[in-house]
C-alpha cells in the first residue's frame, strides 16, 4: 500500500478561548509531508486499490486549478509511488506561465504532465473525463477535488475514538468529499457543520448523493468568493499563528477558522459545547497566495 495508516494518532489541539466553549482542531495537516489534511484520506481507498491491480503501465488522472491542493497532492502521490500522473487544470492561459506557480512547479517536479484546457472544456469534466478513459482505458481518473465514493470511505479515518466527544463537528467544504464522510460515519449525537468556501448551487445535490443522513447543514464562508483573500481574512489567519502557532491556509481552514470564531462571538454555539474543527491542510497554496498578495501590494500571510 502507497498509503497508509499513521503509526501515530493526528494530534488534536486545544484552542483556548475566553468563552464558556470548548474548541479544538485536528491537525489533518500533519498527516502526511507531501499529501496534505483530507486530500491524504480521499486518496487512500482510490489509490490503494488501483494500485493493487495487475495493470502493466499505470497512470492517474485527475482535475484541478492553478493552486489546487488536490493536484499537488496527486503529483506526490506518482512520485511517491512511481506512477504517471496527468493533470488536467483549468485555463488554457496558465500555459505559458505556469512555471511562475508554486503548486503547478511543484507538480511537474513531481513528474505529473500538465494539460491545459479551456475554461469551457473545464466545465464539462464529466464529458472529458469520458474522453480520457477512452484515450487511456487503464487509467485510474480521479474527480476534481478527489471527491467520490471511495474518497468518502476514506474521510472515515478522519474519525476515532477521540472525536466521539465531541458535540459539532466542523470542516470547510468545496466539492463535497469531506463532509459526506464525516456525516456518514460520525455518531448519532454528532452534529456535522460545512463551511462553504465556494459558491457552487450544486454542492448540496453533490453532498446529498454521497450520504443519506440529514445531520449536517451549510454556513456561507466565502468571504467575498472561492479564492478571494480579505484583508481581514490575512489579519486571522496571522493572528491565529501567532497566538496558537497553528499556519492556516487562505482557502479552506482560514476561512472556517474565521467564520467559527464569530459563531462562537455572537452566540452560535450553546454554552459548554465541544467543538471539534478538522485541519484538512492545504498549506502548499500559501506560497501562491502571497505571490498573488505581493502582486497588490498588500499584507503577506505568515
């Protein structure tokens, strides 16, 4: 198996506030040096399984965006395990810069064959996706963001015996994997929070069709759309290093962290919860982000 089972729990830290709550983060993050938080454990039942498979030239194929930490991730995964990768990312006019960004370099060190499409092609992956296992027919393709059935059965190991104490169970959301996972296989008592990073009217059909429980619902955590970094977004996030020495990135767990934080402020979140936030990582893109930050001028994230 290319991926496996830390021999040692992911650790769980305290976060420490003036509020009659109990918050906590688990640190997903540390999971693994190269595949980062949820991206580790949405790959592990479908990288596994390819790979155990009798296929003479193996290859994975999967989708992304310039800072895609699901590309990165897979990148690792081929160098890790000596199999070709292809990545599909979006914007045919990353073509002639892409070696200005940090996550697509990274990538093609790995030895993943980046191929540009158009934004419009992009759209419609389900027809490109038909395209490439017709080109490629042993090749294991992999949605945009992992998310699919097996990556649900993997997000199950974000789950242990420590988190069963836990009264909210929180994560940010963009394709819909993580979340699903986590409402499939917490407990009855849990109560499951998705922080929206992305403004995708689909999402909820997407989550709906990978768990049939009803014991989660949606926050807006955009903060002014996927990708948009605030000033205020750069304040919290340094903040928070600076007071827990936990890095959050810009996109994903920044945001949540933030939108959890003025929950707690107005009163969201009865007295003596226990709250349970999950690091699903995503730190590599904090490189791209202060190079896009230093481009205008503004305040990088430390």
């Amino acid at each position: 198996m290319i991926l496996q089972i830390p021999a040692e729990p992911i650790p769980i830290d305290e976060i420490k506030m003036d509020k009659n709550i109990s918050l906590f983060l688990k640190r997903e993050d540390l999971v693994h040096p190269l595949i980062s938080g949820n991206k580790y454990w949405k790959l592990f039942h479908n990288v596994n399984t390819y790979l155990q498979k009798p296929i003479e030239n193996p290859l994975i194929i999967t989708f992304g965006g310039a800072y895609s930490n699901h590309i990165s991730a897979v990148s690792a995964v081929g160098k890790l395990s000596g199999v070709r990768t292809i990545g599909i990312i979006r914007g045919e006019e990353l073509s002639k810069k892409w070696r200005d960004n940090p996550t697509l370099l990274f990538a093609f060190r790995n030895g993943m064959n980046l191929k540009f499409v158009s934004r419009e092609e992009y759209r419609n992956k389900e027809k490109l996706s038909e395209f490439l296992q017709h080109e490629f027919p042993d090749a294991l393709i992999i949605p945009e963001g992992g998310t699919n059935e097996d990556a649900v059965r993997g997000v199950k190991m974000m789950l242990n015996h420590e988190t069963k104490d836990f009264d909210y169970l929180c994560t940010a959301v963009g394709t819909g994997g993580t979340i699903a996972g986590i409402s499939n296989f917490c407990e009855d008592n849990q109560q499951v929070i998705g922080f929206k990073v992305v403004g995708d009217s689909s999402l909820e059909d997407t989550i709906a069709q990978l768990t049939l429980k009803k014991n989660y619902h949606l926050i807006d955590s955009d903060f002014g759309g996927y990708g948009k970094i605030t000033d205020e977004n750069i304040r919290f996030i340094n903040d928070f290093k600076e007071k827990y020495q936990i890095p959050l990135e810009p996109i994903y767990t920044g945001k949540m962290m933030q939108k959890v934080f003025e929950l707690i402020d107005d009163g969201y979140f009865p007295e003596n919860s226990r709250i349970l936030c999950f690091h699903t990582g995503g730190l590599q893109g904090i490189e791209g982000a202060n190079l896009l930050l230093e481009k205008q001028n503004r305040k990088l994230i430390i």
